[in-house]
C-alpha cells in the first residue's frame, strides 16, 4: 500500500502512518496540490490520497481526471468544519476522517481500500480449476492473458495473480486499453516528454516505467491500434520503452498480464490484432467461465453484494429469501458478475424490509427476474419477442432502429461502454463514435451508472 499525504497533515497523520509503515505501507508527503502531481507525474504513485480538507479538493480530482489518474482520496480535517467536509464529499472524496485522527480508524480505512482492490470470492468447481492453475503460475513472471465475457472479473483475477506473485509488495498498475482515446493511449503507457505535443506541459512518466518491478494490466487490449502494438512488443520483448519526445530508451522491469473479453484469434485473422504480440502476451491463458456456467458462485456472490451495499447504504443487514435465491439461479446473467452485483445493489435499495424477495430484484427496466422461469417455453417467448421487434420496426429507418437498439442496450447495462459493445458485437470505438453523433444530434447519451429517462 503506497499513501500520499497532502497538505499540513504531517504532524497530526504521525502516530497513524507510524502504524501504517509498520504494516508494510510506503508513505510519502506533499505540502500543495503541484507537488503531489508532479510526485505522480514521475512515476511514484500512490493507492489512497489523503488530503487536508482545507486543500482545493475539486481542483485536485479535477487535475486527478485530466491525467488520468485514478486513486481514491480521503479527505481529512476538524469536525467542527462541517461544509469543507462536504464539499470534499461532493466533489469526490471517498471518506472523510475527523483529526485529531484515530490511528485504528485510519488503518481501518487503509484496510478497507487493500481489501477492495484484492477481493476474490468464488467457490464454485469450474471458478476453483482457474483459480488454481492461476496460483500455479503466479510466482513466475511469464505473461499471461485472462479472457472471458464481459463482466467475468478479468481484472480481478489479475489482481489475485499480483498479490501471488514475486512482485506482490511491488507495483500493480492498470492500464484501461479501451477508455483511452486511440491519441493519447501511447503517452499513457509510455510516457511523454515536455513539450512533446500540443499540452505536454511536463514530463510524464508513462504506466510501464511507473509498474516498473512490479504488474502492469493491460486491460481490454483487443482495443489497441495496430501501430501502436508494434511498440508494445518492442517493449515486451527488449523490456525497453522510448518517452514519447524522449531521445533514449528507458529501461523497464515488468510483468505484463493482458485482458480481452473477445476472440484474439479472430482478430488477427481479421488483421486488427498482430499474431507476434498475441504469441508473446498468451504464455499463459486463464480463461474465466461465464457466471450461468459457474452456479456456485451465485449464491456466495450474492451475499457478499447484499451485505456490501447495505452497509455501504447505511441499512440494516439484509437476506436473501429462498425464492429470491432460486431466481437468482434460473437467471442467464448475460452481463455476468457485473450485472449480479448491479442488480443486488438496486435490490436492497429496493427491498422493504429485512428480507430481499424475488419482487426486489429487477432489471433497469423494471422487469423482474421471475420472468425468466415463465409458464412459456423459451421457444415460445423467443418467437412472441421476435414478432414484437419486427412489428416495431415496419415503417422505421435502419439509423433510427440502429440508435434505439444502442441506446436501449446502454440503458440495460446502466451506461457501462465496454459491456453494451460487446453486447451489440461492435468495438468501443465504433460504439463511442456513434454516441457522440447522437450527442450532437440532441439525443441525452446515458453516463456510466445512468439509465435515460422514458420520454
């Protein structure tokens, strides 16, 4: 666990990031927001920010967001200064901590931001087999690609391999491939140098030299161009990386585990991925079962959710009923544990008591998961939908059918980019290009965690 502390919190933080380095905790200090940037700019990073309330904390997530940079921030100050402390909530604070502080709190909280960033929980046999060849080849540093649909918890098996590793105490950097504009991706992994491009403003140190001795995740890579995977494998293979504007080679000590919710090998039949660099990233394969093959981890999931949001909600412990269970367990769960966690969040928003029936657990769209165990035979439902969409579509023009179906599949995935192109089988650019042009066009485009309002 690596913390910045920034601001004048040093002296009143002692006692508590004492016991934080006596657990393993790396501990650094900036007196101003511009020193902790340039701090994070040069490659050392940090997992958890904590900021003195009276710091410009929207200034803060604000530069935190223009770089792209995403680390939690807990915001600290007196209890008397109520309104700092919620503004610091408002503009993205993950917690607010009282000084004088509580050295068990702030360990507690320390704690809490570990564990988030490591839990694993599985327990059916299909998940066990994965898990444990993953163990297996943890300690080495060999490549290793995890697969699977979208929403599996390909990130978090890649977490699970660092924290097994050699380099667990190191580095566990994560690179999003497909939320970074196809410009810009180059400079985030390999840095830049000052002046080197129209808002270079400093120089950057890019996610391979900052993982260096440690992990980095190259998540949803199927989603990198071409050009720039020949630069990736160059780095891989010499374990050497060149700064965008930089005139030397910079060395780099990684293990590199790469992600892709699509068939890599049909990608490069396609001539959109290179047959060299996926040799040298498939060393390994982990790949994820979908949660509808993987029962087991229904249940133990769902408990673990319902707890998580009741207490992150401020309510009172809640249950599953027995018919809350076994619809769970009839459901397709195309969106798989993603889309389970999603749904739990809203059931225990949505439950009117202790215990959470089958009545509380719906889709976005208010249909409940009962649906799916219907009378009707699947045949029989799929030809009464089928005869629906093609009646809703006489008279329409294919744009308009096209931005409907989108639209519709972001709602069902409440705005998550990735899952609705895998979904509607189209690449996030094609699907980002299309939602800016509804933008344009006055359509509202949903955000992450956003369903549209019915017009």
């Amino acid at each position: 666990m690596r913390l910045l502390i920034i601001g004048a919190l040093e002296g009143q933080l002692s006692e508590a990031t004492k016991l934080a380095m006596q657990g393993g905790a790396k501990v650094q200090h900036a007196s101003s927001i511009d020193i902790a940037m340039s701090a994070l700019r040069a490659g050392r990073g940090a997992d958890l920010l904590f900021v003195d309330v009276m710091v410009d904390i929207p200034g803060l997530i604000a530069a935190l967001d223009g770089e792209r940079i995403h680390i939690p921030v807990v915001a600290c100050g007196t209890e008397t200064n109520a309104a700092a402390a919620v503004n610091a909530i408002r503009a993205g604070a993950k917690e607010y901590i009282p000084l004088p502080p509580d050295a068990e709190l702030i360990a507690a909280v320390i704690a809490a931001v570990a564990r988030e960033s490591t839990d694993f929980l599985f327990r059916d046999p299909a998940m066990a087999r994965v898990v444990q060849l993953a163990e297996q080849i943890a300690p080495s540093d060999a490549s290793v690609l995890v697969t699977g649909e979208s929403g599996t918890g390909k990130e978090v098996m890649a977490k699970h391999l660092h924290s097994k590793s050699k380099r667990a105490a190191r580095a566990f950097i994560s690179v999003n491939c497909a939320a970074i504009p196809e410009n810009l991706l180059e400079s985030e992994l390999f840095g830049h140098e000052k002046g080197a491009f129209t808002g270079a403003i400093a120089r950057r140190v890019g996610k391979f030299e900052e993982a260096s001795g440690g992990t980095l995740l190259l998540d949803e890579i199927s989603e990198m161009d071409v050009r720039l995977q020949a630069k990736l494998l160059r780095a891989i293979q010499e374990r050497v990386i060149d700064r965008v504007g930089g005139t030397r080679p910079v060395p780099v000590d990684i293990r590199i585990i790469a992600t892709s919710n699509r068939n890599l090998q049909d990608a490069v039949r396609q001539g959109t991925f290179r047959e060299d660099l996926l040799f040298r990233l498939n060393v390994v394969n982990l790949k994820l079962p979908p949660l509808r093959e993987r029962p087991g981890d229904i249940a133990a999931l769902a408990d673990h959710f319902v707890a998580k949001y009741a207490k992150a909600n401020g309510l009172p412990p809640r249950r599953l009923t027995d018919d809350a269970r076994a619809a769970l367990l009839r459901a397709p769960w195309p969106g798989n544990v993603r889309e389970l966690e999603n749904t739990l969040h809203r059931a225990v928003l949505l439950s009117q008591g202790d215990d959470i029936g089958p009545e509380a657990i719906v889709m976005p769209d208010g249909v409940g998961l009962t649906s799916f165990a219907g009378a009707a035979s699947v045949a029989t439902q799929a030809a009464q939908v089928a005869e629906t969409i093609s009646r809703s579509m006489v008279g329409r023009t294919v744009a308009d059918v096209e931005r409907d179906l989108i639209l519709e599949t972001l709602d069902h995935v409440l705005g998550n980019r990735t899952h609705a192109a895998n979904i509607l089988g189209i690449s996030i650019r094609t699907l980002r290009n299309k939602l800016n042009q509804y933008a344009d066009e006055g359509t509202h485009v949903p955000g992450p965690g956003e369903v549209r309002k019915s017009a």
